[in-house]
C-alpha cells in the first residue's frame, strides 16, 4: 500500500506563488550584491566533516547533519568502537562526509583552496541553503537560505561603509523603509571588558550581553555573574546600560569609560569614521544606530558588527547582520586575511514582507496569455499563435485539453492570466482569434499572425 | 596544525567565471520554460527515506546518499540488529532521511500531498541539485543539477509536441543549432516485445536495446541472449537495427511489423500525430529524427520518450531526455494522472557550449566601472560616485585600497572591466573625474555629477 507522503519536519516545499515572492527577494539582494561589485561562488552542499567540524562550538557540532558513508560502511568500523555501542565515537567511524551549516565556513575554505586563482581583494556572494538539525520552531527550518557578501583582503573602513550602503539599498528596493542598521565594534566590547577587569571572560561577557533584547538587564547580568564576572565588574560595567543619546554623545560617553584601554578607543575611533562616512555619503531609506550592546554570538567577529532590526511596529528578529573578522581563514592555514561581510535573512525578510503586505501585486502573473482548446484543429492553430508570441518573448499557453470552456476560463482565473485568446470553429475559418481582456471583460478580434504590441511589454 | 582542505570526491566548487556560464544556460532554460507557461517549485534536499527507496531500483538505493540521524541514534538499535553488525540491516535503523536522487520522485509526491492546492493541469519546472554515491568519472559527478519541466493531468499529444518545441526554443537561444531530438513510442517497444514473443521479458528487452548506442548491436544481441530472450526472438526483433529512410518509410516498416499488435500500432500512431504537428508548426534549429531503438532505461515511461544529440562532430551523450508516463504518481496513492516531461543535462551542455565556443563573450564582465582609490579623501569622494552609479543601476565599485594603481589596474584588467575612473588630488579640487575606456585607452574628463549615458545601457 502506498504511504500518504509526507516531507521531514522542518524542511519545506515551495509553490509556485511563493517561489515567485522568495524570487523577488532573492533578485533584489542579487541584484544589489552584483552592483556592488560582488561575484557569485558555489560550494558543495556537503563537506569534508572535518571541515566543518569543530568550527561552531560544541552545540553547533550536535546540529551538524551528517552523511552516512555508503556501501559497506560498518565493516571500517574498529571492535572496541563498534562495541561500546556509543553514538559518539561511532558517528565519526560512519560517515566523513556533512551538510553545509553555514556559507562562511565553506566560503573560508574555498578562499584558502583557491587563493592563487582568486584575484585579492576579493568579493564575494553566495546564496545557498544550509541545514541544521535544529528544534523547527515558527521561522526556523532545518533546511534555509543564507544570502552572504563578504570582501576579503580589504581592510579600509570603507567596506564596512559599503555594507551599511547595501543593507540601506536591499532594503530601499524591496520597499522595505525605516529599518534601523545597528552597530558595535568587537574592540569596544573588549575593552569594556579589559576596564572591568573581566577580560579573560569576554567572550562569556559578549554572549551574555548579546541576549539583552531578549531577557533583559536583570538576566543578563545574573548570567554575567554565574560566569564568574564579579559584581564590581558588572556594576563597572552599567554605564553600556544606561548609554541614551545620539551616536556622538554616546561615543563621548564611551570615550570616557574606556580612557585607558587602548583597543576600547580604537574601537570608537573605527566607529566615528564610519559613521562620518557614511554621513557624508547618505542612506536612501535605512537609519544607522550606535548599539553599545549589539554583541553578536559568534567569536570570530573582531571589529564593526552590524544588525538589521525591521521597521518598528513589526515584530521580528534580526533581519541580516554580519561584521568584520581579522583571521576566519586561518583555521584553514592562511593567516593574515581581514574579512568583513553581511548576511541577509531570507524567511524573515519575507515574513515582514507579507506582514507589511510589500510584495508587487504583479508577482502572481506567471502567465500573460492562456489560449483556450477548442479541439483538435483549433488546438493545432492555437498552438501555432502560442508559439509566435513564445518566440517573441510573451508567456504564453494553450489550455492542455479540449475540455468545458467554462473549465477553462476558471482555470485562466486561478491563473491570474489577463488576457485569454478563443480561437474556435469560426475564428480558424476566418483566419483570426479573439483576445479578452479579462479585467475588463472586452473582446477584440486580431488577424491570425497578428500579435497586439502591448503584449510584447 | 590546520588541514589542507579539500572537497569531498565528486563534488564541486564554482567560480564567479564557472557561475556565470552556468546562469547563462540555466536564465536561458528558465526563460524558455516560463514562456512555455510552466511556474517553478522547490522540494526539500532530503526526504524521509521511505519517500525515496524502492523507486529506483536496487543499484539505485544503493546510491542514495542516507542522513545519519541526530543525537544517541544508536540507542534506537535493537540488540539483534546491532549484534549483526550488518551495513544493510543497521542503515534503516540510523537513518531515516536520504538526499534527493532525482526531482521526479519528489515531483510525484509533491503532487500527491498537494493535490488539493494544484489547478491542474499542472505544468512546473524544477532546478535544483541532485545526488548520487555514483564512481565520479569524466562528466559524472556526486552533486549536479537537474532541469526538469512536467506537465501532469493531461493527455493531449500536444503536450509532446510542446517538449519538442522547448527542446528546439532552448537549444536555438543558446546559440546551440543543429541538435536532433530523437523520439521513440514505449508502446512501440512494447508491441516489439509482444510480436517476438518476449512480452514477460520488456524490461530486459529495453534495458539491452537502451546500450546500442555504447556497446553497438552484437553486445546487445549477447545481453539479450543471457537474459533468456531467444534467439528466434532476437531474429524476429532484426528489422529494428536494420531501419533506415525517413519517419514515413521508418513507421511504415514498424507498421509492418507490429501489423498484430493492438498496442504497437497505437505506438506508432501517436508518433505519426506528434510528428505531424511538429511538421505543421515547424522547429527553428533542432531535427527531430525517429529512432526505434531508443529505449531510455527508466521503467516509469508509457508512452513518447525522447533523446537530444549534441551537434554532430560533438562526442557527448544525450544531453536531455524524457517522455511520457502515465502512473507515476500511483507509487504515493494518486492513481491515473498521466505526465509527460523532459529534463535538461546542465553539465553535458556546458561542455558542448565550451567545445564549440558558444558562450557570448560578454559574460565575464561582472563589473562595468572601477573606480581607483587614491586615499582617504578622495576615496570617499569617489565612493559618492560610485554610490550614484549604483543607484542608477550600474555595476560599479571601487577599489579598497590606496595601493599602487599600477596594482588597482592589474585588478581592473583580471576583472575585465571595460571603465577605469580616476579620482586623484587634482580632479578632486576641480570636481571632475576622468574615464578611461580600457579597449582603445581613450580618458575622457567628465563634472563629478556627470554619469555619461551609455553607461546606463
């Protein structure tokens, strides 16, 4: 007996309707990232485990899918393993091979296999799912999309100007206005925690710090504590708290806190100079925000961070985020390599998108012209009129059976087609065809090679 | 000690150079399918296994890629089982999600799970990648695309009339002239069968009959032999490798032959209709040629299948095929919906379009301007420039560092790009810019607000 077919929790079909709307995401950012001056890559969708492996912390190697070795694979298996029946030292005897997780990692690795082709500095887009055995929950999948622009061998502040440009751009064009682009600077976090005397604890600090939107003050310092941060640290630490103001008054007060870390004022220095910039230069629609406790998870940021909240009143995570890191590729052997680089999130982007009701009512429109069957003869003279418009470009079809024309205008309706072509009986003797406009419900009769030049758009 | 990385066997990286050819055979495919009225969707890289085995065949489940599954997975491994210690046995028991073999199978059950949202006749297109545990060899690789247009839900031989006209629309657009479209009938295969009196022995039959092409007639007269056909039989079967002529005089011979065969001549029928139409409607560049011995090995095909040659001169397998079946959507429960589709060899293309030089020269510029960056003052003032261009919708950039231009033109020259803007001290303070075309090494001087027109193309 057959199954009734069902997909793996967290992994997604896509209709057409939302193929076209992920497409109108997806074009934009592509088309943004390619004006920008950035090159497409692609990696495989799996790598060498130890690739990946190793490279996102302990959680991150529990999420990693794994690809069982194919043919005979329990046979390489050693005794001792094989018999202390444990999932963990066997999972490694089994398979070598795992799904991507992230594009950085992956994009990493192709920058040091390929350095004496890629022509420095280098920049780069990808946009490739990655999986993740992670507990689905509302907008997270085990299976998605990342969009990731990152420059390498670049290490100008400029470049992080250009990526608060794009962000601004992306967003400008999906007519996505008001987002706010958030910023931080890895080397104020550190010196914040140099002054505090918690500077072997940094990156306990950062992790605590970056789930202040999400748990609050209280919480994150309780965590702070249970860290081993001392409450004199912490209470040294208040003033990231309490920072209010515009971006210069808060970087006073931050110059003030850090006087004596050198790193810390780096740190605000880099930060002036970009939003100087970036003043000088101007956003479309984004706004620039000085965040003193944006942190960001991952550890190999060292410089500007960046996150993307959506306009306010829209409930929502970040909507991309990204930062510069000084040395990602020297787990793979090559030192010395600055990196920054973005990221765009694809099915939170959406979701705003269809909450602010923002995607063009055009999107729908696969199709400009359904051509009804009328039978065999009329179907191959139909056919022949498809065929000229497809030639010129026109998306056009014919109605695959010669069924109730009441059918197939109810097939034209679901379709969303605005203009329908009878061709029957009466039309092939007089060697022409009836196009209805289906808004507006008016018939006009064309010669048989003709084709309306509004049709050709 | 870091690695040096590497990729896993039968996988690949792809360059921007790499990627733009890609998208150029891919946005042409694309455009064709959605002019011929077919909306896209996209299923998940893995299913449940069950989704997948058994819908290939043995040597099939063989190379389906298993997903190990995630946390203590072997603590769900009865004693029996793992006392075993047996790959075949234990794999069901660690794995139940596999990674897409082909997109037919998750066509089909997309279908059958969807079947309440669909307006069918349904026509989709699918491209996404695919993987096997195949040996890679030249051509043949781990991880590969497929390209794939369906339509299910109806019966008209328009519908392979269609497939032939998208063969020849592609091919045409892709500069590719003078491919041939080889067709044969499954039910002419079957009559075959059924007059030799092979009828239990299709299978094997079309199976040895599908090799002609690599192994020539005498090895497939051997297989068929050892498959238990006799050779009265093969006797009978003869005239298949002996047709020669036209499509008339082919199908006449076939008629022949298949004069007692009720499913034979129906074969050869709907070829004669098919051939007709396409007769009638005309190709722009391809050939459609009758080929009797074309089998195609997958069992699911009932009806039409079809095979595309390269041009000749070009020693290259088919580089697409496909056909009509008429229950593949019975294996999930939804019986009756007859389909018919083709699919697209992405890889083979790309090599032809290589061997014979096709690819349009353009494609390798990605970026129209670069802009040097001689400092911090007037790198600013050219990334304002380059900022406008954007937003005009020109690919610009500019270089990320002050360096020595003889570098930045170095750049330049391996980006490919046709201008060079220079924004030094001097034009700065007269606020103009030069451009220089880097074909004829003409510098022009344009007003810093200026962007010359063609550049807007």
């Amino acid at each position: 007996m057959a199954h009734k077919p069902s997909i793996p929790k967290g992994t997604r079909d896509f209709s057409p309707a939302e193929i076209a709307k992920r497409n109108h995401i997806l074009n934009t950012i592509k088309g943004q990232f390619q004006r920008f001056g950035f090159q497409p890559i692609e990696t495989p969708s799996f790598e060498n485990s130890e690739t990946l492996l190793g490279k996102y912390g302990e959680e991150g190697d529990r999420l990693i899918f794994k690809i069982l070795n194919s043919g005979d694979f329990i046979s390489k298996v050693d005794d001792v393993t094989y018999s202390s029946k444990n999932s963990s030292s066997l999972a490694p005897k089994i398979t070598d091979k795992a799904l991507r997780y992230d594009l950085t990692v992956p994009f990493a690795r192709y920058v040091v296999m390929h350095q004496n082709e890629i022509d420095f500095p280098f920049k780069r887009y990808q946009i490739q799912p990655v999986w993740r055995a992670d507990r689905p929950q509302k907008g997270r999948f085990r299976e998605f999309y990342q969009c990731d622009a990152d420059v390498v061998g670049a290490n100008s502040l400029l470049q992080e100007v250009e990526f608060i440009q794009l962000y601004d751009a992306v967003f400008t064009d999906l007519g996505l206005t008001g987002t706010t682009i958030k910023m931080n600077n890895r080397k104020v976090l550190s010196g914040i925690a140099e002054v505090i005397g918690a500077q072997h604890l940094l990156v306990d600090f950062t992790v605590a710090l970056d789930k202040l939107d999400k748990i609050g003050e209280g919480k994150v310092k309780e965590e702070m504590l249970s860290k081993g941060i001392s409450t004199a640290a912490i209470q040294k630490a208040n003033p990231l708290f309490q920072m209010r103001g515009n971006a210069a008054s808060q970087l006073e007060q931050l110059r003030e806190l850090l006087e004596d870390s050198v790193i810390g004022l780096q740190g605000i220095q880099e930060m002036e100079e970009i939003i100087s910039a970036v003043n000088t230069l101007g956003l479309r629609s984004a706004k620039l925000e000085l965040d003193v406790t944006l942190a960001r998870g991952l550890n190999y940021y060292t410089g500007a961070i960046f996150e993307v909240s959506a306009p306010e009143g829209v409930a929502m995570g970040s909507i991309g985020g990204g930062g510069r890191y000084d040395d990602l590729t020297g787990i793979f052997g090559l030192n010395d390599v600055s990196g920054v680089g973005i990221s765009f999130g694809l099915d939170r982007i959406y979701l705003v998108l269809e909450e602010l009701d923002l995607f063009p009512k055009s999107i729908g429109q696969s199709l400009q012209v359904l051509c009804l069957n009328f039978g065999t003869e009329e179907g191959l003279a139909a056919l022949k009129l498809v065929s000229q418009m497809r030639t010129k470009g026109i998306k056009a079809d014919m109605y695959p059976a010669a069924t109730k024309v009441q059918k197939q205008f109810k097939y034209a309706d679901k379709r969303n087609v605005p203009y329908v072509i009878l061709l029957g009986a009466k039309e092939l003797e007089e060697n022409c065809y009836i196009l209805k406009d289906m808004a507006s419900g008016e018939q006009t009769t064309f010669k048989i090679n003709d084709i309306p030049a509004f049709l050709l758009g």
